[in-house]
C-alpha cells in the first residue's frame, strides 16, 4: 500500500511539474525560433532563391532532347502542375 501512494504522490509530483515549467519551455522555444529568424533566415531564403536559379539556368542549358525528356518525367514533380505532353512511344 505504502508503494502505491508513492508512485500516486510521485505521478502527480512529475505532472505538476511539467505544468508548472511548460510555459517556459514554450517561451525558451519561441526566443530560440526568433533569434534563428533574426540571424538565420535571411541567408537561408538567400541560398533558396540562389538555387532556384541555378536549376532555371540548368534548364535553359538543356538540349531539346533533354527538354522533352524532362518534361515527360520530372516536370509533373517540379512544376507543381499538369502539363499538356504528348508521350513518345
């Protein structure tokens, strides 16, 4: 029995205090996205936007074989939509 209100007593001891420090695990977490915001996101959006052109450049440099090769398998998961391709036998 003794054991059985010790683990009662212990159970509600770790829930109280998960409740009791949520709030600021939540703040630590909001301040650790906000400074990754400040001093991270502007050079991620960079390097994105620095390798969306480099993939349009690689397709300009594309041979009209490759084009259409690419348009037959890759571009439906590029593009984001349907194109209109008539398939080669």
């Amino acid at each position: 029995m003794v054991t059985s209100i010790f683990k009662s007593v212990l159970a509600g001891l770790f829930i109280g205090a998960a409740l009791f420090l949520m709030p600021t695990f939540i703040l630590g977490l909001l301040f650790c996205m906000f400074l990754f915001r400040i001093f991270g996101g502007r050079r991620a959006r960079q390097r994105f936007t620095e390798r969306r052109i480099a993939f349009a450049e690689h397709i300009r440099a594309m041979s009209e074989e490759e084009f259409s090769n690419f348009k037959m398998t890759k571009a439906p998961i590029y593009c984001h939509k349907k194109m209109n391709v008539e398939k080669q036998p």
